[in-house]
C-alpha cells in the first residue's frame, strides 16, 4: 500500500520516540501525501495533547494543525465524521 492511500496515522509517542514523531515522522508523512497525522502526545510541551495535523504539503509540512489536550473532544473530518473523546487517555 502506498502511504498516500493513508486516510489516517496515528501515533503514541513514547519518551523515548516523543521527538522522532513530532519531526521526521510528521514530514515523512506530509511529503508522503498521508491526509490525516494524529499525534498523541503525553510529552507535549503544553501537557498531554492529541494534535491532528492535515492537509499535507510536498515540502514536509501540514497546513492544518488542530492540537487538543487531552480531555477534550478532537473532531476527525470526512471519511470519519466522528468525535474523538479524549477523556480517557492517560496523563
């Protein structure tokens, strides 16, 4: 399967992948053309945040990012159409 076909990736980062996430992988992704990159973060700098970024550019980057910490609801657009709930993930 080809990355592009992705219609989302979602991924949990870990202390130790925190950082690989947030940069190689969120470029990787966006110049791969995958739509929907959902980052779950504990280690965020703001606190724990479920960041959805869309939209991707070539240049390996998204245009859209909509971070949320977690507890709130994030909204995951078409194909999906559905509300995330946070609430439970762990801190």
């Amino acid at each position: 399967m080809d990355a592009s076909e992705a219609l989302l990736i979602v991924e949990i980062t870990s202390r130790g992948n925190a950082r690989e996430d947030r940069t190689k992988n969120y470029r990787a992704y966006a110049r791969a053309g995958v739509r929907m990159y959902l980052l779950l973060d504990r280690f965020d700098t703001r606190g724990a945040m479920a960041t959805l970024f869309t939209e991707p550019n070539e240049d390996g980057t998204y245009k859209r990012s909509d971070p949320v910490p977690f507890g709130k609801p994030l909204l995951l657009p078409a194909p999906f159409d559905v509300t995330l709930p946070t609430d439970g993930f762990p801190v």
